[in-house]
C-alpha cells in the first residue's frame, strides 16, 4: 500500500495548533490517517476544485489536496465548521 505524505501550509499548521486541546488530538490522527487512505469514509470533493477534499470531525473540518503522482496530501485549512469555508 503507497504512503502519502503530509504537508501542511504555514496558516492550517497555526489553525490547528489555535484548537482546544482535545480537538488537536483527535483531528491530528485523523490528518495523521489520511497518510494511509486519502479518501477515507465521508471526504467529500468540493466543488470549484481539481483535487480539494474535505473531511469532518465533529464540528471541525480537513480541507486537503491529494496529489497522486507525487504522493503528497497538502493541508490547506484546518477550522471550525463555521469559519472554514470563509
């Protein structure tokens, strides 16, 4: 099975580090997760992009890209529900 690697940009990694504690933890496994399977149970692809996804946690949202040919996923926002589509 290929493995993914992930890559953050500079404004989702201080998103993220910006969460409550709890929701650092489980969010991170999940990025964490997308490593092995980048479409898991649920991503939805958004619409207006060539290779974003998105993928909920609770209350919180993943938006990615997955680029195949160089097996990388590049997170692009990591946020609340209701700030993350802004």
């Amino acid at each position: 099975m290929t493995c993914y690697s992930i890559e953050f940009k500079k404004s989702a990694k201080k998103s993220l580090l910006d969460l409550p504690k709890p929701v650092i933890q489980s969010v991170s496994q999940l990025i964490d997760s997308l490593s092995e399977n980048p479409y898991p149970d649920g991503c939805k692809k958004l619409f207006g992009f060539e290779n974003s996804y998105r993928v909920r946690k609770g209350d919180y949202r993943i938006v990615y890209s997955v680029f195949n040919d160089r097996l990388i996923i590049q997170i692009l926002k990591v946020g609340h529900r209701k700030d993350i589509y802004r």
